[in-house]
C-alpha cells in the first residue's frame, strides 16, 4: 500500500497553523529554513511560508511595540529597551531577516503576492533602514523605480556604509549620500 502524507488545503493550513504561537511558528520556520528550498514547491509553498512568517511576525509585534513589557507591565530582562536596540542579536535578527526578505522577494511573484509582500514591509514588528530597503525593492520590482530610488538614499543617510544598501543603489542608479560615496572609495582604494 502506497502510504503518502495528506496534503493541506490553504483553509486547512491556516486553521492548523492558527493557535500555534510564535514560539512553536519560530520553530516551523526554522525547520523550514534548515532543510532548504527544496523543501518547497512552486509559488503556493512559498505563499503558504510567507503565511506562517507574518504569523510569527503578529507574535513579535506587540513585544515590539511595548518595549519587551508584558501583560501586567511586567518587563523581561532579555526585553529591555536598551540592551534590545544595541544587542549584537538585533543586529544578526536584523541581517537573518533582510537575508529572508530578499529570498522571498526572490520566490513570490511581487503582483500575486502583493497584499503580503506590502504587509511585511510595513509589519510595526519591523522598522528602520531594514523595513525600508524591502520597500525599495518591491518598488523597484514593480517599476517604480523613483519611490525605489528615494528609499534607498533615505536608507543609506541612516546606514551609508550598508554594503547591500550601496550595491542596490548603485543597480538602480540611485544617488549616493556624500558618506557613502566616501565609504565606497576608501574601499576600492
């Protein structure tokens, strides 16, 4: 007898994925992320992926917003504003993230996958220079190559030695602010 797994229905995914919380979605998309893309098939895996991201990412919002406070006013130690903004973990968070962003942008077709490509660029469990250069390139995927244009530079003002920021401003002809141009030379030099 021929044993396959039963597939899920888009409905059926969602309500089985639905109560996990974000720890155990962490935990999905981890497992998802180590064995690789050849894990997943076609535009509907990917779409299904993104799905279960923005789920994660609902999850870390509130903690986001409130500083790491908890119900009951309650701070975490490993939530603490300051620690958090300077940690070397938001840093790598940060460039895991960009590195995810840039796979899916990569996979999804940026028309069919427009409400949730828009969502997580502008997900409040994200923020600054990151968010923004996500913004870019879906702008610039869909030809506004202007607003891609204005991002970039708005990014490369905050971060100008940001190697991926230059290298798709410099693809997309974008202007580059004095410092980073300055940063660019003394690298070539």
């Amino acid at each position: 007898m021929n044993a396959r797994r039963k597939r899920f229905d888009r409905a059926s995914f969602h309500a089985k994925v639905g109560g996990l919380d974000a720890n155990a979605l962490g935990k999905i998309l981890w497992n998802l992320y180590w064995r690789g893309p050849a894990t997943l098939r076609g535009q509907d895996a990917w779409e299904m992926f993104c799905d279960a991201y923005l789920a994660a990412l609902d999850g870390f919002a509130p903690r986001a917003r409130t500083g790491g406070r908890r119900r009951g006013g309650r701070r975490s130690e490993a939530w603490s504003d300051d620690e958090w903004r300077r940690s070397h973990a938001q840093q790598r968070r940060a460039k895991n993230l960009a590195e995810w962003h840039g796979l899916l942008l990569d996979r999804l077709d940026v028309h069919d996958s427009e409400r949730r490509l828009d969502r997580i660029a502008s997900h409040p469990a994200l923020a600054g220079p990151a968010a923004d250069f996500m913004k870019a390139r879906i702008r610039y995927l869909r030809g506004d190559k202007e607003e891609a244009q204005s991002l970039i530079e708005g990014c490369l003002e905050q971060q100008p030695g940001h190697r991926e920021f230059i290298a798709f401003a410099r693809k997309i002809s974008a202007k580059l602010p004095r410092r980073s141009a300055e940063i660019l030379r003394e690298g070539d030099s």
